[in-house]
C-alpha cells in the first residue's frame, strides 16, 4: 500500500516537472520569436506564407500569436506592409523597413554574441 503512494506522488511530481519544463521551454521559444520572423521578411511574405516558411524551417508559429506580432513590429515601424489582391482576395504583405533592417542586423550581431557565451557555458558544464 505505501509503494502505491510513493509511485502516485511520483508520477505527479513528473508531471509538475514536465509542466515546468514547458513554461521554460514556451519562455525560451517567446525570446527567439522576433529575430526568426524578422529574419524572414527580408522578402515580402503575408502572414500564412511566412507562417509555412518558418515551419519548413522548423518552427512553428500559432497564428495567435503571429498575426498580433506582425502587427506590434509594425507599430513599431521595424516592417512596412501593403494590401495585394491576389486570386480575388486581399493579402496583406509585410517586408522589413529600413529601420527593421537596422534593428535585425544588431539583433542578429547580439544573437550571435550570446550564441557564442552560451556555448561556452554549456560547453564547461559538459567537461
């Protein structure tokens, strides 16, 4: 009978420490989201043709979450966009602006930075 305990308290504590790892994980994915669909207007993209692009990429953008960010990187004039009719129904088109360009080549600078420290530090951990 306290064996059953045991193995019950167990299981939900893996399950706490499996919900915990999500939130670090969903945490970690959240901080990479700008610099990855910046990364990819570079060309002009509307939101479900980018949203393919990064998942052939392997990440996979919720388009709740995508189309409120496209929208916030523009209020922030990081990208310019256009309404095309194609096929008898409008797309709009974000492309980076000339500030967006800016900002992705030093975001991209300082992603390669800690790019760089984290692989160091992970790299301690293991020797």
């Amino acid at each position: 009978m306290i064996y059953s305990i045991i193995v019950i308290k167990e299981v939900i504590t893996m399950s706490g420490q499996e919900k915990v790892l999500e939130g670090l994980i969903l945490e970690l994915r959240r901080g990479t989201l700008v610099i990855s669909v910046l990364s990819q207007l570079k060309k002009p993209h509307y939101g479900y043709s980018l949203s393919n692009k990064l998942k052939e990429e392997g990440l996979n953008i919720d388009q709740n979450t995508l189309y409120p960010l496209l929208r916030r990187l523009e209020s922030q004039n990081l990208l310019d966009s256009n309404w095309v009719l194609e096929e008898s129904r409008q797309r709009r088109y974000y492309v980076l602006s000339i500030f967006g360009k800016e900002i992705l080549e030093k975001l991209t600078k300082e992603w390669n930075d800690m790019d760089s420290v984290m692989s160091r530090l992970l790299m301690e951990e293991e020797g």
